[in-house]
C-alpha cells in the first residue's frame, strides 16, 4: 500500500491546500482560525427567543443567523472558520442544511473552511466521509476545504481522505495528540522502543503527506496537536517538518499565543491557531454588541498569534 501511495500523482489542474492557506496567511499575516460551535443556549438574546419554542428548525435558523454575523466581525482578521460538526448534527436536518449555508457564506467571505469531524472509518464508509465533505457535489463546490480526521484505525481508514487531497485539493488535519487531559491514556502510552505512541503516530502522517507538498513547502497533510501541551509542539514539529498544524486549547482550554511559538518555524503557514469560545461568546463578558465583542477578540489574538510567530 505505501509504494501505492507514493507512486500516485496529484491531478495536475488541482491547488494544493496548504498553498492556498499559505497565500491567505501571508496576505492577511494572521494564523487565526475561528471555530464555529454555535450553541443555541449561549446566543445573544435578539437571537436566542425562538430557539425555546421553534424546535431545531427555529435553533438552526438562529444558529445559522449567529455564524454568518461572526464570519462578518471577524473576516477581516482570520484565515479560515472551523464549523463544529456535532453542534449541526445535534439539530438534526434543519442543523445541517444550515452548515451548508454557512459553509458557502464563510467561503463567499474569502475564507478557507476546516470542518471539525474527527472522521475515521474504513472502506465504503471512509469513502462516503471523504465525498460528503472534501469531494465536489453536482457541480458544486466541496463543503469544506479540509477536514479533520482520525488517523489511529490505520493507513487504509485514511486512504479515501487523501484520495481527495490528490484529486480535489483538499486538505486534511490528523489527530496526533490531542489538547483534552486523557489524551494521555492512549496517545502517551509508552511502545517497546520508549517513545509515546503519538510518536508514531506523527510520523506516518508526515509519510503520508510526502507526497503533497504544495510549491510553499507545506504538506496538504497536516496534524492536530494540542496547544495544552507546549513541548509536543516542538517534538511535533521536529517530526512533522512540512505538516500544517492545527493547535486548539488557546483560550478556554488556558493555553495562550506564547504556548505555540514553536510550532512556526517551518514558516508564517506552518500553524493555525483555532480559537471559539473566546471569540464567539465575547460579548458575555464584555458590555460590547456580541459582533462587535468578536470583531475585537479576533484582532487581539491575530496580533498576538503573529507576534508570537515570530514573522
């Protein structure tokens, strides 16, 4: 299977990811990601009235009506938007057709989309994951740019994935070790050679990823790695020399810029920064209107994701 893979050929009329997110994050110098987990309890109150008597259709149209208002704040100042899958899935038909929408608006703004699935599967199911997200649809677009998957069913599980990463463009981000407390109890467990097996992990995703490196350097093939945990970052980095990482845990979760420096010296795209809670929920800390609460938290953690970059 690895000769397979390697022996492969992007579609030559295809951009890679990792050089259409290198060209927004130098064009706009931030590595921002804003991630979108709209929960229906938490929204400003102009919007939250009908979510209680509506049922999901009413909590998806305020759902809905809540994103497109923060891609709007914060657009100027971030590179992509990352929707939360499950917190569509959870408003069952009425929630998904309203990340669609939302999909399109973000995309219309100028933004790269990352939908946050953790995907993993294996056969016929990897392959309908993989076209239900990264694969074009009757002529239009895919529904998001990349997608995160779950890497620890094995190469086979990924396949699909990369599959449309060669033929569509796509990118994909591979769990590798997590910001969550009990990442420890499997991504750290120690193999026979003394390393952790996130180790391991991360160094099949960069052999997965050989192969789609764009013009920039950077592999289409990227890692999650959590920014709770400073020093996997630099070891990730070690290991994933041309992998995008995606580092989640600045903010509610108590990492902060200063925690992800090293994960930039492969380059100003090399990382992203995904941030939610902070941005959208602003404004129940602050007396500002909640759009102009995100338009503000967007543009201090742009400037301080960039400083700490060091670009």
């Amino acid at each position: 299977m690895a000769n397979e893979l390697t022996a492969r050929s992007v579609t030559p009329s295809v951009s890679f990811f990792a050089d259409r997110l290198a060209d927004r994050v130098e064009r706009k110098r931030s590595q921002l990601v804003v991630g979108l987990d709209p929960r229906p309890e938490l929204l400003p109150l102009e919007l939250r009235g009908p979510t209680h008597t509506g049922g999901p259709a009413a909590a998806a149209e305020a759902c809905e009506r809540f994103c497109r208002g923060i891609v709007d704040a914060v657009a100027p100042y971030v590179v992509a938007v990352k929707p939360q899958l499950a917190f569509f899935e959870a408003l069952g038909a009425p929630g998904f057709g309203a990340l669609e929408q939302i999909c399109a608006y973000a995309r219309a703004a100028g933004l790269l989309v990352l939908a946050d699935g953790k995907r993993g599967d294996i056969g016929s199911t990897a392959r309908a994951y993989a076209a239900a997200y990264l694969e074009p649809r009757d002529g239009l677009p895919p529904l998001a740019d990349a997608l995160t998957v779950n890497p620890y069913l094995g190469q086979d599980s990924l396949e699909p994935f990369l599959a449309a990463c060669r033929r569509s463009g796509a990118g994909v981000f591979c769990l590798v070790k997590t910001s969550n407390s009990g990442s420890v109890d499997i991504q750290d467990a120690t193999l026979s050679d003394g390393r952790p097996l996130w180790h391991h992990v991360a160094e099949l995703v960069g052999h997965w990823g050989d192969e789609l490196a764009g013009e920039r350097g950077l592999s289409s093939v990227g890692a999650v790695v959590g920014a709770t945990y400073p020093r996997a970052i630099g070891e990730a980095r070690r290991l994933l020399p041309r992998a995008v990482l995606l580092l989640p845990g600045v903010g509610a979760q108590g990492a902060g810029p200063a925690d992800v420096a090293r994960a930039f010296t492969s380059g100003p795209a090399s990382a992203l920064v995904p941030v939610s809670r902070s941005i959208l929920y602003a404004f129940r800390t602050t007396s500002e209107e909640w759009r102009t609460a995100a338009a503000q938290a967007a543009a201090h953690l742009q400037r301080d994701v960039w400083t700490a970059s060091g670009w």
